[in-house]
C-alpha cells in the first residue's frame, strides 16, 4: 500500500493586495493548520504592490503574474500546480476570476456575495460541477465551534420545533459618510455598480442569512423586505429588514446595517423553539447561551468537555483560551482542505455533517439578495425567492452534507 500523501495543498489568491481588508485573514487563516502552502497569486491590481506582497510571501517570481488568464493557463498545466485559489476582490469581478480557474479544473474558495445576479452565480455552480472543481463561499461565521454547537442541538431536537430565528448584522461601520474620506472598503461598498444598490444586503444580510440557515436548517419560502439609506447622499442602500417565512411556516426576521451607529461588527442570532432558546453573538463567541422554558440560562463555553463533537473538535488551545475570528476562518479552510485532499489522493470523503459553505449557499445568498430588492421596490410585497420556487436545495449546500448525503459532493470529488 503507497503511504498517504502528506504533501501540502497549494494555493493561490487574486486579491488581498496593500490595506486590503479580508485578503490577510485568509492568508493567515490557512497557515494555522498547515494544509495549505501559498505558492502563487496577484496580490492587488498594482503589479508593483503586487511583486513586494508575493517576495514577502515568498513566493516564487515565475508564479506572481500579472493577468488571471495567464495565471489559470500556467498553473493548470504545472505538475505541482494549484489545488485551491482565493478570490478576495470586491464583488464585481468575482464572477470573471472564479469562472476562469473553475473552468481549468482549479477549485475556488470566492468571497461573498458570490456574484451581482443569480444567473451568474448559477453559472459558476455549473461550471465548478462540470470541471469537477470544488466552488466554496466564506460565510466563516458557520465555522465558530460555538456555531457548530448551535446548529448540533438545533438537529438534535434540544429545543423542540423552532418558532422563531431573529438574526442581525447590523454594523456600525459606515455610520458617517466614510466613502467621501476616501475610504477604501467605503468607496467601493458605496458604489451601485461594483457593490450593487442593494449593497448591506449583499455585503452583511448574505452573512447573517446563512447563519439562519446554518444554525436552523430551514429555508426561506418567503420574504418581505425594506431598505433605507441612512447616510445622505449614499448611492447604496445601508440598512435592510426582511421578514420571512421559513420551512413549515416558522416566522424569522433579518436586519441588516452598516450604519447602525455606535455597533461595531454587530452579528447576533437568536432561535426560539418550543422547549428552550439560544443565542450567539460574534463579539462573544466563546459563549453560547441557552435558556430553559423557565427562563434559566445555560452559558456553553467553547472548550468545555461535554459540547457535542461538531463543536469541541474545533477547540485549538483548549478551555479557557480565547479563539476568534482567525480560528474560525481557519476551521472553514480546515474542513475544506479535507475535500480537496480526497480529491487530490484519491481517498474516502470524511463523513461529516455541517462542512463549508458551497456555492449553492452562496448562490442561494445572492437570490436571497434579488428577492430583498424586488420585494422593496414593490413596496415590501411577499416575495417568493429563486430557490424556494426551485423547492429543492441542491446537494452540495453544506447544510445537505450530511454523511447520507454526500453522494452529489462525492460525485464532484471523485
Ligand atoms: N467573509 C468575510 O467575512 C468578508 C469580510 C470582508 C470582506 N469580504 C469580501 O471580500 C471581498 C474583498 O473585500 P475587501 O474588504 O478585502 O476589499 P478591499 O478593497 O479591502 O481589497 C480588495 C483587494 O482586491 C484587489 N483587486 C481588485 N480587483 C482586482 C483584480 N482584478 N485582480 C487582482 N486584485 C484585485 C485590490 O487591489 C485590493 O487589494 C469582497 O467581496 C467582500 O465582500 C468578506
């Protein structure tokens, strides 16, 4: 029997150049666990800024180009080529970086929104489908072990059927007019034709609608929405509520802001079911607070012993050692290096239940965000979003990848 391939997966990244927001976190998230080894990329679109980045990645100069095109042709015909690429660059080009590794058999982690229109989002499905590529979206709140927890006792019934989810990302971030100061991550959020005019929706709402998701495993069968702008003169919508209907009738609502004032990341869920409830917040993510049908309260600790395995295999350093954001990215490139590690080898799927997120949940975020903006320009009408007409969610959602389940994701893999 040849011994098991230990050799790290190699990844690249368009995106993520000087004072760029999520590039970083990605880069740092994939070296915790040491899956995956950076070997290639376009650090930015000033090639200049771009060659200082990859030298201080030390990454080769032959593999720091100048063109995607150039990039997917070269390290697709590699021998030690690329396994995964990330594509951390504002929501206008994702499609046309995504599509073309996809389309050389690379896999693709894409950043949220996955693409401006639900046709494109399809498309990259398809294409990732059709090139046996993995497509993944970093929704990476998901990936808290608290989150895990969360979504474990959801399926496990602790709380009785569910009644109600209220779920906000509702940032403070943008409470001023930060796009007139010049503000990088302001500018482009601000502006309609790369962030689109639904912008909080697509930018925070897709998070905090995934979470819902997750956590529940319900789907939204209808939805009403309403968007404001609070800041004066902004192009883009910056604040959001949607009411909606889950599976079976379960009323949930969304609020979504980047001008909420005074908020600093701002992301809370609550689910209430018919024996208890329970609520995580991200700016606490060590806890999980879970509250009997008396109103007694149970505070679960990332870390503790007695947490249901889909969260306590996610603790790094152990009870009492506080994990975070980058931990939790890292959980989400740790469960996806699992995937494409079978791919590569040739070796069995590990049979796990609430994985990464695909992109089916992230063509899902942007139908979700379609179904927001048509609802409020027909003054909050009930809207009836893309993939609950479709009825069924694909297989490859992370939220269908239970072990019974996995046989699209296999097929995709093999
Ligand atoms: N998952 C999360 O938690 C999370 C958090 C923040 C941002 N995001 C998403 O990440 C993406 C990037 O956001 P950001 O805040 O980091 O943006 P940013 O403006 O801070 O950085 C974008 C980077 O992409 C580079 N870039 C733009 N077009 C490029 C191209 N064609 N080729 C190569 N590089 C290019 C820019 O030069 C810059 O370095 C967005 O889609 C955003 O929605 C996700």
């Amino acid at each position: 029997m040849s011994a098991p391939n230990t050799r790290q997966l190699v990844a690249g990244m368009v995106g993520g150049g000087p004072g760029a927001d999520i590039g970083k976190t990605h880069r740092y998230a994939m070296r915790l666990d040491g899956h995956y080894d950076l070997r290639a990329g376009i650090f930015g679109r000033d090639p200049g800024s771009s060659r200082e980045i990859a030298a201080g990645l030390g990454i080769p100069e032959d593999r720091n180009y100048a063109d995607i095109r150039d990039m997917a042709r070269a390290e697709a015909a590699r021998e030690d080529g690329l396994d995964l690429v990330v594509v951390a660059t504002p929501n206008d080009s994702h499609f046309t970086i995504a599509r073309t590794f996809l389309e050389k058999g690379i896999s693709v982690v894409c950043e949220k929104p996955l693409t401006q229109d639900s046709a494109t989002a399809a498309e990259l499905v398809r294409i990732a489908g059709e090139n046996n590529a993995i497509l993944a979206v970093p929704h990476c709140y998901s990936a808290y072990a608290m989150v895990r927890q969360a979504a474990r006792m959801v399926r496990n019934g602790e709380l009785g059927s569910i009644r109600f989810v209220d779920v906000e990302h509702a940032s403070g971030w943008a409470a001023t007019a930060l796009e007139e100061l010049d503000h990088k991550q302001a500018k482009w959020r601000t502006d309609p034709d790369v962030a689109g005019f639904p912008s909080v929706v697509g930018d925070l709402g897709t998070h905090a609608f995934h979470l819902l998701r997750y956590i529940t495993g319900l789907e939204a069968e209808r939805l009403s929405g309403r968007l404001q702008t609070f800041v004066p003169n902004r192009r883009v919508f910056d604040n959001a509520t949607v009411e909606l209907e889950l599976t079976g009738n379960v009323p949930a609502r969304v609020w979504a802001s980047m001008a909420a004032t005074g908020h600093n990341h701002g992301l809370r869920i609550r689910v209430y079911g018919e024996k208890g409830s329970l609520e995580w917040q991200h700016e606490d993510p060590h806890h999980l607070k879970v509250q009997d049908l008396a109103g007694a309260a149970t505070i679960l600790t990332h870390g503790l012993s007695t947490l249901h395995d889909d969260a306590s295999r996610l603790t790094r350093v152990g009870l009492g050692h506080p994990e975070g954001f980058l931990e939790a990215f890292a959980n989400f490139y740790s469960d996806l290096a699992e995937v494409l590690r079978a791919r590569r080898d040739s070796t069995p799927l590990p049979e796990r239940e609430l994985s990464f997120p695909t992109g089916i949940d992230g063509l899902i975020g942007v139908q979700f965000v379609e179904a927001v903006a048509a609802s409020h320009h027909d003054d909050s009408a009930w809207k009836v979003p893309a993939f609950a007409l479709e009825k069924s969610v694909p297989e490859q959602s992370a939220l269908k990848q239970s072990a019974p389940e996995q046989s699209a994701l296999k097929k995709a893999v093999a």
